[in-house]
C-alpha cells in the first residue's frame, strides 16, 4: 500500500480541513494516509507561540500582523525568514518522513514549503512534494526551488505566481481541496422558483466565530424586506448565546435561525441566497462550489484581504467598506436579483477545473515519475 504524508498547520481552520479533505480522497483511492500537524510536533510551548500568536496578532493587532504579512512577503526578507522556521522544524519533521517513509507528502501550509524543499534539495529525501495554496494570492513562502507541483483555487492565483518566476508546468488549477459534498450538484432551495420563499442569508464569521457578526446581525434585522437569518458562530460559544439571548425573540419579517459548530455547511449553503462571511480561502472555495454569491463586511489582514480583492475583481462577491452599508446592500440585491446571477455564472467559470480527484491522479503520476527516475538512477 503506498503512503502520503500530509503536513499541516492549525493556524486558522483552513489548513487542517484541506488537509482532512485529501486524507479521505487519497484513502478512497486505497492509499495509507498519515495527517501529521507540525506545529504539534514541537513542545507545547512552541505550538501555543504559533497558534495563539496567529489570532492575537490577526483578531485583536491587525495593522502589526498586516504589516508582518506584507514585510515577510518581500523575497529577501521570507529567506530570511525561512531559514528560521527552517531550523525550528527540520528536525522533527526529517525525523517524521524518516519514520514514515512515504511515496508522496503534500503540504496545506506555507510553513512546511521551505523544510521539505530545503530537506529535497540537500538530498536528505527524495520524494515528490505537492504544496497546495490555500488563499487566491500566493505569499512568497509558498515559493520553493523543489516544490513539484502547486495545487491552486483560481488562474488569478496560477498568474500572480507565473509572475513572481514559478515555472507554469508545475501548476494545477483543481482547487483548494473541499469537502465533497461541496462538490455535488445538488438541488437547492434557492433554485426553486417560489416567490413565496423568504430571501435567506448565511452569516458566518470563521472557526473563531468573529464578534463583527453580532453588528451585521444588527444590521441585518433592520432591512426592509422579508429575511431569514442563518447564524453560525463557529467554536465561540459565547457569542452563541448572546445571539440566542438578544436575536432568537421576534423580529417582523425575520427569522433568526442559530447554530455553533456544525459539519452541515454544505446543506446551509444549499438553502441560502447569499454568505455573508470573512473570506477564508476554504470558506471561499466551498462558496464557489455550491454558486453562492458572497458578501464581504469584515475580513483578517493579509491573506484575506488579497482574498477580498480577487473576489471583488472576479465579480463573485461584494466588500462593503463599513458595515452599516450591508442594509442597502441587501435591499439592492433582492431588488436586482440578476447581480446574483452574473456573480453564480461567474463561480460557475472559476470552479470548473474544482477537483480533489484530480489531485490524487496528479500525486499518482508524480509517485510514478520518480519511482521510473529512481531506477534508471539505480540501473547506471
């Protein structure tokens, strides 16, 4: 049975359900598959450091974790930088690919791009490496000399990395790997033709349930027109029952429908006409698979403000500046409901080529190209 080693790393949700998404793929394809975290691979100190320093800097310092973001995205400056992280892990992780020995590692974490190329290219392994970019604008630390192949969620993503001197033949458009039911052309509420039907939101603010979403809420309940409110406050149980509390009461013409953390986003979506959401790369991509249109209130700094940005140039999704603009926005959009439309016909185009399949054939022929290279080798 072959084995693929799939890195991650919990900074945020994303990576870890990228990273669960292919083990299922490649198991169903009869492949052994180990899930390996590194930042859990050193002391808990070190883990804390990483996952806690992520949401501090990002939730409560955004203009520090933006201005890090775009410092460590200049090439000389993420060498540097590399280096470092480079030596805080190789360790721990040559030590796990020693142990495993797999056929194939895939990495859903920038971290892990610069120790498995580095560890390739002073010839301690020799194993093909496919990094999977889990934001529409890659950061230059996905950059690495011996990265076989990038597995990426738009051509936007594919140019911008064109541009910055990744060879276009180590490419593949099949998008962020997604849960998939996500990727079934399902029936859904929203596509039935039944004025009737309340016009129906989903409200979501990231595995850290962010507390923007009480004031979209807010917002939300004072619009004119008939709504129903689906709010998923994710692992923040506090937010929950204030929502509860305060929203659950009636409001005319509105719904108020609560839930924390819940596996049944795809059927949400399903039942929904628009997300209002931070626009998290997974997020994002499930959105697309399921030709939700999106609006965008509030969103972390960095990576998903270059999300924002292609979404917004992509005509998939609307960003309001403040948040008290989401009022006007919604009245705008059940008024012209073929801005709607245009933005489902546009994730239509983008989500075409969408397929975790895909990525395990594109694992196949790399495990096989080297296996064939490895015994020519062997044979001289």
């Amino acid at each position: 049975m072959k084995k693929v080693l799939i890195f991650t790393a919990s900074t945020g949700g994303g990576h870890n359900q990228a990273a669960s998404s292919l083990a299922l793929k490649f198991e169903s394809y009869g492949y052994e598959v180990i899930v390996v975290d590194i930042l859990k691979l050193n002391n808990k100190i070190m883990e804390k450091l990483f996952v806690e320093g992520y949401e501090i800097l990002s939730c409560s310092l955004p203009t520090v974790y933006r201005g890090l973001y775009n410092y460590s995205n200049k090439k000389s400056i993420n060498v540097k930088l590399s280096k470092y992280i480079y030596k805080i892990f190789k360790t721990k992780i040559y030590k796990s690919i020693s142990t495993i020995n797999p056929d194939l590692i895939v990495g859903t974490h920038a971290f892990i791009v610069n120790i498995v190329s580095g560890l390739k290219e002073k010839g301690k392994i020799f194993i093909p490496f496919i990094s999977v970019v889990t934001d529409f604008k890659a950061h230059s630390s996905y950059f690495g000399e011996c990265v076989d192949a990038y597995v990426t969620g738009s051509e936007y993503t594919n140019i911008g990395m064109i541009n910055e001197g990744i060879p276009e033949d180590k490419l593949y458009c099949y998008g962020i790997p997604i849960r998939e039911e996500f990727l079934l052309n399902q029936s859904s509420n929203r596509d039935m033709d039944n004025s009737d039907r309340d016009f129906t939101i989903l409200l979501m603010g990231g595995s850290m349930g962010l507390k923007s979403i009480e004031k979209v809420l807010k917002a939300l309940v004072n619009c004119e027109d008939r709504l129903k409110i689906i709010v998923v406050c994710g692992n923040n149980n506090s937010l929950m029952k204030r929502i509860e509390s305060e929203y659950m009461k009636k409001f005319e013409n509105k719904e108020v429908l609560v839930h924390g953390f819940t596996n049944d986003i795809s059927k949400l979506m399903e039942e929904s006409d628009i997300l209002i959401s931070k626009p998290g790369g997974l997020t994002v991509s499930e959105a697309i698979a399921k030709r939700l249109p999106i609006l965008i209130p509030y969103m972390l700094p960095g990576q998903e403000e270059d999300n924002a940005e292609f979404l917004s140039d992509s005509r998939i999704a609307m960003v309001v500046n403040e948040i008290g603009d989401i009022r006007e926005a919604i009245n705008n959009l059940i008024a012209e409901p073929k801005s709607l439309e245009n933005m489902k016909i546009n994730m239509e185009k983008i989500s075409q080529n969408y397929s975790v399949d895909n990525i395990v054939k594109l694992g196949q022929s790399l495990i096989y190209k080297y296996a064939l290279r490895y015994k020519l080798i062997g044979s001289e």
